[in-house]
C-alpha cells in the first residue's frame, strides 16, 4: 500500500475520532478489538474473508484491511 493510501485513511480515521470525540488511538483500538474478534470466528465465510485480505505480515494491519474492503467495494459497483 502506498504512502498517499496510508495518510488517507489516516485522516479517515481522525475525523471518526473528532466526530466521536475520542482520539484516533482510540478509534484505531475498536477497530483493533473488532478485528481480533473476528479473526477468531468459525464461521467459513468469515475466515474466507480473512484468507483474501492481502497483509505483509501474520494479521492484516487495519489500514491493509481498510484498503481491502474499499477495493473490494469499489470494484462491486
């Protein structure tokens, strides 16, 4: 993912946390908590989800997994 993807978000995820009134941290966090939830689901199709989301490392960073469902979303219309 290039630097322009990764500042964008980044600012994506600022303004949830101004309109929230809590800090990005914060926001970064849940979506953190939601994630690690989710990878643990038996569910297959969730799991199938998780198996195509591209990520250089063990676990898709929540900026690869952003990157991921905006691709995805913006290639279903």
């Amino acid at each position: 993912m290039n630097q322009n993807k990764k500042e964008t978000i980044s600012e994506y995820l600022k303004a949830i946390a101004d309109k929230e009134r809590i800090s990005e941290d914060d926001v970064r966090n849940e979506i953190a908590l939601a994630v690690s939830l989710a990878l643990k689901s038996n569910d297959p199709q969730i799991q199938a989800f998780w198996k195509d989301v591209p990520c250089n490392g063990d676990t898709p960073t929540i900026e690869e997994i952003i990157d991921y469902i905006v691709t995805q979303i913006s290639t279903q219309k």
